[in-house]
C-alpha cells in the first residue's frame, strides 16, 4: 500500500504548488506595495516586485484608462499614477452595467476583482458609485482579514508541508482546512456583501438595506449587477479536491499500515520548511510595519464611518480652519486629476473616451449621463453657462437635496469651469 502513501504526497505537493503560485508568491511579494505607493515612497518597493507583478498580468482585466504602453508594466503604471490591483489570482469578480458606462467605452461594464488579498479592476469609479449610493469604499471590505492572509496562507503551506513530510492519522485531519478553502472564501466573501448592503449611510440617492447576490445578477438603483467566480476561485476548487483525494488515499494506507516512526530525514526536511515559513513571516511582518498597516487599516475605518444626515440633525457649521482644510482637499485631488487628464490627454487613439473632465465624471455623469445626455437627472446638453451656473449656484443657497453633497465644498471657481465644460458638450 505504499503507492498510496506515495500518491497522496503528490496530489498535495500538487495543492501546495497551486497555492504557492497562484496566492502565497504574489500575495507576499506585492505586500506593502500599494501602500508605499500611496506614501509617494517607490523607491521603498523591492526591484522584484516589478517584474512579478508585470508577469500576473498577463489575461488579466485592463482598466479603461490604463495606455496600451503601461499594461504589463508596473513602473509606468505608477509614473501615470493609474489604478493598481493586487496581483495574486482573483477569485470572484463583481461588476455593474449602467447607461452613464456605454459598451464602447466600458466593454466589460465596470468590473471589480476580490483577491484574497485585496481587488483589482475598476475600484475608483465602483467607489464613485458606491458613494453615490451611501456605501463604504470597497477597500472598507475584509480590511482586517485582507490584512492578515499573507501570514493565513503561509500557515495553511505549512500544514500541507506537514501532510506531506508526515504520515500520521492526526495531521492528515488538518486537511480539511484546504478541503474547505473555496467555501472559506464565499463565507467571508458573503458576510462583507451583506456588511456593505447594511451599513448604508445616505448617498446623493437613499436605498433601503440590501442584501448584495453573492452569485448571478442582481440590481441595485438603476444599476444592473453581475457577480460570478473567476479563475482563483477554480484553482481554489483544484486545491481542495486535490487535498481531499490526497486525505482519502492517505486514510485508507494508514488503515492497511498503521504509523510508523519518522526518520530524522523527515524531521530534518520540516524543520527547514519552518525555517522558510518563519522567515517569509518575519519579513511579511517586517514590511507590514514599514507600511503602518495597523495605522492604515484605523484611518480607512474612522473615514467610512457615518456622516450624520444634515436634514435630521442640525450639525454644527464647520469652523473656518476645517473648511480651509477641506477646500485644500479637494483643491489637491483637483490637482491630482487634472495631473491625470492631461497624462491621458497625450495618449493617442483614445481621445474619444475622455471627453469630459473628471470633476464632471465623478460628481455629475452619475445622474446626468457621461456626454450630459441625461439619466435620472435631465439632459444637460443645450444649457448656457450662464443657465447652469445660476442654476448650480442656486442648488448650492438652496441645499438642494439631489445636489448639495457633490457641490457643498465646490468652489465658484470650480463651478463656473464645470458649466462653461457643460455647455461645451455636443448634442448626441
Ligand atoms: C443624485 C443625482 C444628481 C447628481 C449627482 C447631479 N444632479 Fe443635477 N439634477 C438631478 C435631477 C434629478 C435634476 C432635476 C430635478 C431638479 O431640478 O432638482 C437635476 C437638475 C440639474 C440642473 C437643472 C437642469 C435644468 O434643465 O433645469 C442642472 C444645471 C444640474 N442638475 C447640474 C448638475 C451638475 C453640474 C452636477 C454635478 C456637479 C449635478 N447636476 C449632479 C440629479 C443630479
């Protein structure tokens, strides 16, 4: 019955290479990558992070946005500031249809990949949306769990490790870890679906509490949704049949020959398996606390927390050092975007696509259509500048319920090159 001891081994060394390069290897590599992107510390990213995150590209989702140049190239990506993913496999992808994202621009809707690890895919604009909507940015979503997967999948390969290394009755019940890793992941993944659904906190359009579907199509507001499984899911799948068959054909040899001691060999080839383990930890850890992952994770919750609805309670007004504060905000990340457009701009081929300033796009085309064409809120091709800004500008003294969350902080400024933009658009 020897062979079967043998083929038990292989099928999870099988399992263990497909966690190995589709999750442990990306996952641990782009760790702490995004973050110090974000501190504006590149030059803290190590070398091989480059080439590894260039390599998971390929067949993967390309955002709208991201130049034909830039796709498979870590380092241009991060000089055109474009929206980066993680690299490991996704496991399920979400995406949403809706007339203000057209087919010819958007032929994919607008698609978001969950990573065990984190998301890649249209995350910006789905954030857009969710705000819309009154629901936390999807980063809020398994932030803790996100945060720990790193060291989670380093210990579940050391289990698969120890299967292999050892044939004893009591390791080989610790399968049924990586025998229930896909319906691990759909749990998780559902529990967050439903978190977002009812921690809605009032967006420029109110829902009721939802439940999200988990899996097929589902529609909220006037968006349509698709949810399915992708390609990590399936490997998911592979691990966990691969782990049980490797379980099952183990039982049935330790029955036929009952444990027998382990040579030094043996515990001489797990002790360098922690070795390696404890090391890939440490230098996990090493990273997260260069990043201030624990710091990170805080400030994302403190900035989804509820604001309080100003129609029912009467919120104190902002004092004047916290409005100066806001308007430098928003000033930057006007700044920020417009670094972008004009990024964008300079790419050829695609100047159709970026009509519209991205002020209009994330504050306005939700309800008024990406040309202005109109969508909840009436076409705004035809109005004069003049129309507009009186219009807007009454919105503003107005606290005009469909309108004051996007303008409350705009200034007169920025109003008046947002209508002398509108009045620009082209009849359709
Ligand atoms: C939450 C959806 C929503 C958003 C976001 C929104 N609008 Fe509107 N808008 C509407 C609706 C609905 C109307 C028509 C009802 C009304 O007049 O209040 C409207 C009306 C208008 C009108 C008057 C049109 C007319 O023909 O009289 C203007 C101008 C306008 N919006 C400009 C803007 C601008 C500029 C932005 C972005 C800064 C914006 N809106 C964002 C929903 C929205």
């Amino acid at each position: 019955m020897n062979s079967n001891f043998f083929m038990a081994r292989i099928l999870a060394a099988v399992a263990l290479a497909l966690l190995l390069y589709g999750f442990i290897i990306p996952s641990v590599g782009f760790n702490g990558t995004l973050e110090r992107i974000k501190d504006g510390k590149v030059e803290a990213i190590p070398s091989y992070t480059y080439p590894l995150w260039n390599f998971y590209q390929k067949g993967r989702y390309i955002g709208v946005n991201t130049p034909q140049t830039a796709r498979y190239n870590l380092k241009k990506m991060i000089e055109i500031s474009e929206e980066i993913g993680v690299p490991s496999l996704p496991v399920w992808n979400f995406s949403l249809e809706a007339p203000n994202y057209p087919k010819e621009a958007f032929p994919q809707g607008l698609p978001v990949y969950i990573h065990f690890d984190g998301l890649s895919g249209e995350v910006h604009e789905m954030n857009t949306i969710n705000h819309y909507v009154g629901m936390a940015p999807m980063e809020r979503g398994g932030i803790y769990e996100i945060a720990l997967v790193p060291y989670a999948l380093i210990a579940l390969a050391m289990l698969l490790v120890l299967f292999i290394v050892y044939d004893n009755k009591w390791i080989s019940r610790l399968m049924v870890v990586p025998i229930l890793l896909p319906f691990l992941f759909v749990g998780f993944y559902g529990y967050w679906l439903y978190w977002f659904g009812h921690n809605l906190h009032g967006g420029a359009i109110t829902i009721k509490p939802f439940m999200p579907v988990i899996l097929g199509d589902g529609k909220v507001a006037q968006f349509t949704t698709h949810a399915y499984p992708v390609i990590g899911f399936w490997v998911l799948i592979a691990i966990s049949i691969l782990s049980l068959l490797a379980w099952w054909l183990k039982s049935r040899a330790l029955k036929n020959q009952p444990s027998k001691k382990a040579t030094p060999l043996q515990h001489f080839i797990m002790l360098i398996a922690l070795l390696i383990a404890a090391g890939t930890s440490a230098y996990v850890f090493k990273t997260d606390m260069e990043v201030d992952t624990l710091g990170k994770i805080s400030k994302v919750i403190h900035a989804s927390k509820p604001t309080v609805p100003t129609a029912i309670i009467e919120t104190p007004e902002p004092t004047a050092e916290q409005k100066e504060a806001i308007i430098q905000e928003r000033e930057e990340q006007r700044k920020e975007q417009e670094l972008k457009v004009k990024a964008l701009e300079k790419r050829a081929g695609s100047a159709g696509k970026f009509k519209v300033s991205p002020m209009y796009k994330s504050n306005c085309a939700p309800c008024h259509g990406v040309s202005g064409e109109g969508n909840v809120g009436p076409k705004l091709v035809g109005l004069s500048k003049d129309a507009m800004l009186e219009k807007i500008l009454e919105y503003k003294t107005n606290e005009d319920e469909m309108h004051i969350a996007v303008i409350e902080y705009m200034s007169e400024e920025d109003m008046e090159k947002l209508a002398e933009e509108i009045a620009q658009f082209d009849a359709l």
